[in-house]
C-alpha cells in the first residue's frame, strides 16, 4: 500500500501532458523541404518545427541542409570503400596505418584541420594456431576461410589466421561440452545437469551475450579452454541465403572479435582509467595485473568446423533453446568429440593512429559537435566499420563544400576516426581519458556510427536528452526504398514491435490510478560494444549511435569485403547515402541551433518509467522467495528527483521556445545560460562509479554486467534486480535520487 502512495504522489508531480513532445517543442507547419508524413499508427503525433531554432531561421537552415544533401554522391561513397578495404587492417599494422593516412589526407583536402594522433596500447596478434580433433577421428580443424569463386579478397593468405583480440595462450586437451550461448546461466544449467565441467573444453555458440563474457564464464566455471562458433540458426542458411548468393554467413566463415570483459571497462587494460602514453605517474600495468583479460585460451570457428565437434557429442539432449540449425539432434556432451589446442599469441606496446579533424565553430569554437567512426578491421572490414566510414568522409566532403559557400557552424565540429576500436574501443577510449576535462566543459554531443549499413532498418540508440532532434531529422529524410519519410518507415516498425508492451503499460497505469499515455517513438538506451562508450558512460556527454541494419552473415569475416557491400548488401549505395545525410544534419543541427536541441524532460520520464518497470520485476524476482531475499527498499526519493529534474527540464525548455519564437524574454543569461545549463545537466547525472566497475559512471546508462553489449538501465538498480541482491538494490537508491537531483540543479541554473 505504502508503495502504490508514493508512485500516486509522484505521477501527480510528474504529469505525462506537460511534457509531450508538442508541448516543448515549437509549432510550425511543414516546410517544403521537410520530408511529407503519411498518418503513422497508434495515433502517434509527428515531430513539428526544428528544436533549438528561432521560426525565422528555419529557411535558412533547411536550405544548407537541402544543399548537403543533393552533394552527396554514391560514386565517391564506393571509391572510398574501394581504397578503403584494399587490404587487411587489423590495428597496428601496416595496412592501418594506411587508412589513417588516407583519412587524414581526404579530410584535409576537403578543408578540415585534420592530424593523426599516435596512442601506444597493448596489442596481440597470432603467433601460431593449431585446433585440432584428437577424438574420434584426428585431424587439424580450419581456422581460416577457403574463399568463394570470384571474390578475389576472400582468397587473401595475408589476412591473419582467426583469432582473439586480447585471446590467452595456451595449451590444451580435453573432452568437449555444448555450452549453449555461454552466459552464465547456461553454465549453471550445465552444473545443475550434473555435467562435469573442470578441464573441459567449452563449444558456445556466438549471441546473445559479448564474446569475451562467453569466455569469462568458462573460465570461472573451471573450464580449460574455450571454442566459440556461428550457428546457422543465428545468421547462417536458417536466416538467408549464404554469401556470395545472400547475406547469410557461409559454411566456413569464421567470426574473429575480442574476448576483453567489455562490461567491466573498455580501453587498454594495462591502463584502466587513465590514459596509455599520458604520462604521470601512473603508466602501465604489468600485463599480468591486467583486470578485464582471460586467463584461458579460446578461438572462433566456423559452423563448418564445428559440426566436427557437435556431432560426436554425447550426454544428455540438449536443454529446450539450445538446439542449433544443424540437421542432428544437439547433446551437452561430454562425448567422442575430444579436442587438442595449441594457441600462442604476440603480445606487445604498439601503435595505434586515430585522426581527428575540426571545422571550427564561428561563435563558440570552444563548444565541440563530435562525429566518430572507427577504422580498423578484423581483416577488410567493408561493413564493419568501413561502411561508416565512407559516410564520414563523404559528410566531411560536403560540409566542406558548404564552407566554400560562406557558410561556418556556429560551433566546431570535430570527425573522429579511431583506431584500436575493435579489441575495446581503444583508440576513442584512450583519447577520452586523455581530453577529458576538455570534453566535459565543452562537448555538447557525440554522433556514432559504427557499422552504416548492413541492411535496410534504421535504427538508433541514444541518450534520451537527444529525441526530440533525431526525429526531426528523421522526418527531413527520405526512405530510399520505400521513397517516404524515414520517420514514418521507422514509426511503423516501432509500431509493429512495441505496441503490445505499450498496452500493457497502459493497463498497469490504470491499475495504478495513473494517465494513460498514447504511444511514441523513443530510442533505446546505450550499452556498450562501440566508441560511444567514453561519452556517455565515463564522461557524461549526450550521444547517438545510428546504423541501417540487416542481417550481416559476413560480421569479422574474410568474407566483410568490398564484393559483399558492392555486390550484395547495398549495390547503389543508397542507404549509404541515406545515412550520410542523416549523421551530417544531426551535426548541423547540434553545431548550429541557437539554443542546443537537448529535452531532459525525456531523460526524466525515462527515469522515472524505468523505475517503475524495476520495481515490477522486482517484485517477481521475489514472488516466493523468503522476506530476507525480497527488494523491500523504497524508490520514493529518486522518484521524487526524477519529478524534480522534469519539471526544471520543461520550463527551461518552454521559456527557450517562447524566446526563441519573440513570445517572451530572455533569462538573464540568453541563450548562452541556458546552453551551459543544457551542457552540464548530462554530466550531472555521473556518480563514483559503479560498484566493481567504477570506470562507468553513468547512473542512467550502462551495459549489463553479464551481457557486454546490452543496456541494464539504472544499472544500480537494474543489474541487482538481475543479480537477485536486495541489498545492492538498496545501496543504489541514494546514488540514482543524488545523479537525478544533481541534473535538476545543473538544468535550474540556466532559468
């Protein structure tokens, strides 16, 4: 009962109207350049004006924009990709350091103040890699691909054999067990099946979890080593056709990656939290002390290879879920299957080169719009990341053409090509550390986009602060395959996914004597796995991250060349060109609004929503447990705070849009408060750190500590509710109610 009181008091000061995107955002009718929206399901209310604008302004802004767009050319779009993924660039190596030249000199020919930011980190590459069958029949498994007829860098005997970034040595022998996805319950399951698992090898399939967390499990479940492979039921024949026919991942393509914990803190783990070749005194740890790195050896393979080893497995049948598109029924094992691996790896301080460019700002050159993409590759990387890199570059091309018009950003923008991205966001991790007290004083948001296109779906994640803008820009761009706005293609797939959780939302809402609420397009929240990671969990900067997605069979394979982009996945390269537009107005937007286009009455109601939904699962995790295990800790004053910073948030953002639109005044600050206000609230919402992972700061935002990749929102809050620990759920109260509070203090300075 005491519950239900304080959720009633705090939805009253709360309420869900005044805070809708109509209301805080200025009214206009659509300009002619605006894309022209059909009705969208559910009732669902489109995007009106341009946040951050002065009515007056928008013919102007929308012209440039217009502009850009029509400069973008996919030509230069497959050039780039073309030179780009001539060879294999794994960081560090030589063919690395030639694409940071080559991006270095595109930037500067277009007119950027572009330099190449050498960072030492610690690197491994394979010395020798040899898995092998000892059981039932001997022999040697492939640990590369044999090439496809036609595809010329599929063939390439430079690329390195498949391996692990931040992989252990190791040699070992032992029976196989099928392991499922590796995440921790799938090991527990094992145990509780009475499955032996000490000095075992582990067979896990790639999914649903980070790789490097699929090896942290084994390892801590006493395994001896690890093989990690691709099923054909996750993005093989089950999905599509298999390259070079589709985009389904072919019979020996091999999924190279890191195993680096990611979850517990990105960047070169001989450096944790500080920046490597920063001086000080803190310089480098000695490897062995390295938190964060496996202790045991593991190695990718194809499904290919790995039906060798499935199909000799006995023991038990497989738990429901676990079966795989293999044509055999699956077992856990232990069995026939017995397996021999020898793995050795090079590891060394190397360098590693990212390039950073400016377009300085005409006003506030100080104020910094980023754009990041990264560059190197487990070997050709024509997707990922290459594909955004050739929509950085060609954004970079046209926003320089725009220069020579006249034009100049109010604020900088500033193109980040990182390097090192690929074993744990190294290259923008280390540059972060290292910049950042500049960053929190100065960056108004960081635009990510890792892998462009890899289909036809747009997606976007994102600091909730940054809606209301990304579906603006939404609207002024077109589908290029369904030739409508983006907003409505991408409304109805939300429409289709999420209108069953929105009614019942709804219906909980009610029982709660609560307003229901019509449905909406919102982002999903950040986690971790690209150079976003920095900005927003460490350093509290607004950020995106925005591909076109589709499944991408070839992911870290030989086979993610230039035929497979040119060829397969995007021949005309027009959802290239659709995301260049995208990520350049979105910069445009951010660099020259007169007030910055950030809404933290989102971020508020994100809060509080998520509260909620918590206290439901909560209350689940403890159906039938005893009182000792159930989360009795009261949500009552981050609740509270949450209405606080909402509240603030919406009358800065209403006395913005009156100003701007001559109906009221101006603070005492102008337009300048009000954005340093906007600037700091973000910030304000970083904590100590999370508990054992304290490089994440973020209260709102962080990645599951046992999914790598995947968001636990509120992550006190959240990853106790996953860890069944009622008292780290009460120890995380204070902190969220303080980052909330802290927020609205930040965000009240500006009225």
């Amino acid at each position: 009962m005491k519950r239900w009181i304080l959720a009633a008091a705090v939805a009253v000061a709360l309420p869900y109207a005044a805070a809708s995107p109509r209301a805080c955002s200025i009214d206009a009718d659509l300009h002619p350049f605006m894309g022209v929206l059909e009705p969208a399901p559910g009732d669902i209310v489109p995007p009106t004006g341009m946040t951050g604008f002065a009515p007056d302004s928008f013919d102007a802004q929308l012209a440039r924009e217009r502009r850009m767009a029509l400069a973008i050319r996919p030509d230069t779009l497959r050039r780039h990709l073309r030179l780009l993924t001539e060879e294999a660039h794994v960081a560090g190596t030589p063919g690395d350091r030639a694409t940071a030249e080559y991006v270095l000199n595109r930037l500067n020919a277009y007119g950027w103040d572009a330099r190449i930011v050498e960072i030492p980190v610690l690197l491994n590459y394979p010395k020798s890699t040899l898995v092998e069958l000892v059981e039932p029949d001997g022999g040697p498994l492939a640990v590369r691909e044999s090439g496809v007829a036609g595809d010329k860098d599929s063939r390439d005997r430079g690329v390195f054999d498949a391996f692990h970034g931040y992989g252990a040595s190791g040699d070992v022998t032992g029976a196989v067990v099928y392991a499922n996805y590796g995440d921790v319950e799938d090991f527990a399951k094992l145990a509780g099946m009475g499955i032996d698992l000490r000095g075992r090898i582990a067979l896990v399939r790639y999914g649903k979890v980070f790789r490097g967390l699929k090896v942290r499990n084994a390892e801590r479940a006493g395994l001896a080593g690890v093989i990690i492979y691709s099923d054909p039921a996750d993005d093989g024949f089950a999905q599509a056709d298999p390259y070079p026919r589709g985009q389904g991942r072919p019979e020996d393509a091999v999924q190279r990656g890191s195993v680096q914990f990611l979850s517990e803190g990105p960047g070169d783990p001989t450096t944790p939290g500080w920046p490597s070749g920063g001086g000080g005194k803190l310089q480098r740890l000695p490897q062995s002390q390295a938190k964060g790195l496996p202790r045991i050896p593991s190695i990718p393979l194809s499904w290919g290879e790995a039906r060798k080893i499935l199909q000799s497995l006995d023991g038990p049948q497989a738990p429901r879920g676990w079966q795989g598109g293999l044509p055999f029924t699956y077992h856990v094992g232990p069995g026939a299957s017995k397996v021999h691996m020898k793995i050795e790896q090079d590891y060394a301080i190397r360098p590693i080169w990212n390039v950073i460019a400016t377009l300085e700002g005409r006003d506030h050159p100080e104020q910094k719009v980023l754009l990041g993409n990264h560059r190197d590759a487990w070997t050709y990387g024509a997707i990922d990341p290459n594909s955004g890199t050739i929509c950085m570059l060609e954004s970079a091309r046209v926003l320089g053409a725009l220069t020579r018009t006249g034009w100049r950003p109010r604020r900088s923008i500033v193109i980040c090509s990182w390097d090192g991205e690929e074993y744990g966001l190294l290259g923008s991790t280390e540059w972060g550390e290292g910049n950042a007290a500049d960053l929190m004083a100065n960056a108004v948001a960081y635009l990510n986009v890792d892998a462009a296109v890899s289909g036809r779906d747009f997606r976007a994640n994102g600091s909730h602060a940054l809606r209301d803008l990304m579906g603006e820009v939404l609207r002024d761009v077109r589908d290029p395959v369904q030739n409508r706005p983006l907003w409505n293609t991408v409304v109805d797939r939300a429409w289709s996914e999420g209108r069953s959780d929105w009614a019942r939302l709804n219906r909980t809402r009610k029982s709660r004597q609560e307003q229901v609420r019509p449905f909406e397009w919102t982002m999903g929240s950040l986690g971790s796995g690209s150079d976003y990671t920095v900005f927003v969990d460490h350093l509290g900067i607004p950020s995106l991250d925005m591909r076109f997605e589709g499944l991408n069979g070839n992911y870290h394979s030989i086979y993610d060349d230039f035929d497979f982009v040119d060829r397969v996945v995007d021949p005309g390269y027009v959802m290239h060109q659709s995301m260049t537009e995208v990520w350049t107005r979105l910069a445009m937007r951010l660099a020259d609004s007169e007030v910055l286009p950030l809404r933290y009455t989102h971020t508020a109601t994100f809060a509080y929503d998520e509260m909620l939904a918590i206290e439901e699962r909560a209350e689940d995790v403890a159906a039938g447990r005893p009182d000792s295990a159930r989360f009795t800790a009261a949500l009552g004053i981050a609740k509270q705070a949450a209405a606080r910073l909402r509240n603030s948030a919406f009358a800065l953002e209403k006395r913005a849009d009156d100003a701007l639109a001559g109906r009221d005044l101006w603070p005492a600050g102008g337009a300048a408060g009000i954005n340093r206000a906007l600037m700091a609230t973000e910030r304000g919402l970083l904590g100590p750190g999370l508990e054992g992972r304290p490089w994440f700061r973020h209260e709102l935002y962080a990645p599951g500590l046992n999914t790598g990749y995947a968001p636990v929102p509120l992550p006190r809050l959240g990853q106790a509710v996953l860890d069944r620990d009622p008292r780290a759920y009460a120890r995380g109260v204070g902190p969220l109610a303080e980052a909330l509070n802290r927020a609205a203090a930040e965000i009240e300075k500006g009225k």
